[in-house]
C-alpha cells in the first residue's frame, strides 16, 4: 500500500486540520469533539443543516458546508459513522433557534447515531427534523444497510435544503424540500478496481483486470452482479436503464443529470460518461437542464463513478440554481 499519510490513525484528525486550514474563509473546525461547522457562527432565526458520515468520501461532508449547504458536518472514522456525541455538539454549535435538520445516509450506524444525537439535542432544548437519504436503486439491502444505500443523491438534497434555509423557509419547509429532493432522485454505481482503507492496507475487494462490479456502494459493498468489462457507453446505458426505470422518467420530465467520481477516475472518463447519459435522455425526450460532472461523492481512490437523475420542477430548479459558497461547490456570490 502507498499514500500520502504518516500514521493511519490520524488520518482523520490530520486531514480535517488540514481542511479547516486550507478553508479557514468559509469554515471553523473543532478538534475535540471533531466537527466542522460554517464560519461566523449560528445564524439567528435561521434553520440549520447537518449532515455527516464515515470519512473517505471527500468532499462529502465537510466540502459543502457554507453559505446555501450545510451548517456543519460531522466526519467520523474512515467508512464509520461518527458517535452521537460531535453530532450533538455540531448541533449545538449551529442551533440558531429555528431548529435543525439533520440529512442522514441510509446507513445503519449513521441512522442509530443522528436518532440518538437528535433525542440528546432535543433534551438540550433544540428541534430536530431528520431526513434519510436512500437513491441506490443497486440494491435494497447491503452489508451496511437494511434498506436501500444514500449516495451520491445527498449532493443534491443538501443543496435545495440549504438554499431552503438560507431564503428563510422554516424548519417543516425545508424537511419538505429535502424530502421531496430524495423522492425525485436516483443513483446508481459501478467500480472498476477497489480503494483501500488506511487502516486494512489492502483493497476492499478485487477484480479480475475484465471484470467490473455492477452496482457497487459507496463503501465497496458489493453491487447486483460482477459483469465483464464494457466501452464505456454500454456501462452508462446499463446504470441509466435502472435509474430510469425506477425513478420513472418520461419524456417531456426536466432533469439534473450528475455524474459523480469514485476518487480514482480522471475527468476525461467522466465526461465521456456525461456525454452518453445526455445523448440517452435525449434520445427519450427527457431534458437534461442542469449538470454536474466531477468527484463529489467519492470511496477513497476507487476507480468508477455514479450517474445521478434528479426530476426538477420550476422550485427544485430554483433551489439548485441558488447562490453557493462552500470549498467543493462555488457559484452565484
């Protein structure tokens, strides 16, 4: 195994100090408990917004908290939920008296956690909403999961929940909005080899040189099947298929068409993945109005990406065009 660390046990830590000083404009970190949360503090009168998870999905979390996204979050070990206790004080930290919601992944552990921090923040006097994240449409159940996995879809529901709060929209409004972001989207993934963990020092699994994982998640967990390695358009068109049909796109419907990667593919592969997806949709009338291409959502340096359709109406576009000042998300300020 090589990588740029020194011990893997201070990955974390280290990583995060380094984020909270390479971002010292947009967002403050607290070490003990670890969280980062927005610069300049809680905004009174305004909802606030937290989300979190295991590390090693970067930027996700901390790369959107900022103006229009999230008001902290909550990094715990790598591929691990964090405890309820930096949950809490996260909570604390960016109450402004308008209550709190959480944006939760559909993962046991971050579940269990955000439930338990929420009935501890509550006793310290804060409302908390939490929405659940769950846009795989791979596989309804996983190692890590009863129910079907958040993704790459948290992007987009932390985006129109944020920008809900920051025109003003009370707590109830902006649950709303995230929900209806996740009812409206579908992801779904494919990997071409592994990433590894710091700690384990070897990949999480391993594929032949001619095979890929059909619906992999985004700790590795294993997909609907193992299928040999495709050109690229045929991988995209199986992955659209599934998102389409599950999510019931039809021609006429506006979309975000997002293709995320898994940390180890170059940009070149991703857009010649978005130039698929867009001709597909295209072909079925379906109109692609907004984009994002990039690494966003990712699983250390595994190689592969995610393709991602949100349905937008004239409120859900409204939102995702709003102002965004965050370190992985930056427009309209």
């Amino acid at each position: 195994m090589k990588k740029l660390i020194n011990d893997p046990a201070d990955v974390v830590r280290e990583a995060v100090a380094g984020f909270g000083l390479a971002h010292a404009d947009l967002v403050v970190v607290s070490h003990d408990p670890v969280f980062v949360r927005r610069a300049g503090g809680a905004v009174a009168g305004r909802v606030a917004l937290v989300s979190g998870g295991g590390s090693g999905h970067e930027p996700l979390h901390a790369g959107f908290v900022g103006h229009g996204m999230l008001s902290a979050a909550v990094p715990g070990p790598v591929f691990t939920s964090p405890t309820p206790d930096p949950i809490v004080a996260a909570t604390l930290a960016v109450d402004g008296g308008a209550g709190v919601l959480y944006i939760v992944k559909n993962y046991t552990g971050d579940v269990l956690n955000f439930e338990t921090a929420a009935d501890l923040a509550e006793a310290e006097g804060v409302t908390v909403e939490s929405v659940l994240v769950d846009d795989d449409v791979a596989v309804k159940d996983s190692l890590f999961t009863a129910g079907r996995r958040g993704v790459a879809g948290t992007v987009i529901v932390e985006k129109t929940a944020g920008a809900a709060a920051e025109r003003g929209d009370d707590l109830a409004a902006v649950a709303e909005i995230a929900r209806r972001t996740v009812a409206a989207t579908r992801s779904m993934g494919v990997a071409l080899a592994a990433g590894i963990v710091p700690h384990a020092g070897e990949p999480g699994f391993v594929l032949a040189e001619d095979e890929i994982e059909f619906g992999v998640g985004i700790h590795g967990e294993p997909g609907r099947e193992r299928i040999p390695l495709e050109p690229v358009d045929a991988i995209v068109d199986r992955l659209l298929a599934a998102i389409v049909d599950d999510l019931g796109v039809v021609s006429g419907d506006r979309v975000l068409l997002f293709v995320n990667g898994m940390g180890g593919t170059p940009s070149v592969e991703l857009y010649i993945a978005y130039r698929r997806a867009a001709e597909v949709l295209g072909e079925q009338g379906v109109v692609v109005s907004r984009s994002l291409v990039g690494n966003y959502v990712t699983s250390l340096e595994m190689q592969g990406l995610s393709l991602t359709v949100t349905r937008l109406d004239d409120e859900l576009t409204e939102l995702w065009d709003a102002p965004v000042e965050t370190a992985a998300l930056r427009r309209g300020r």
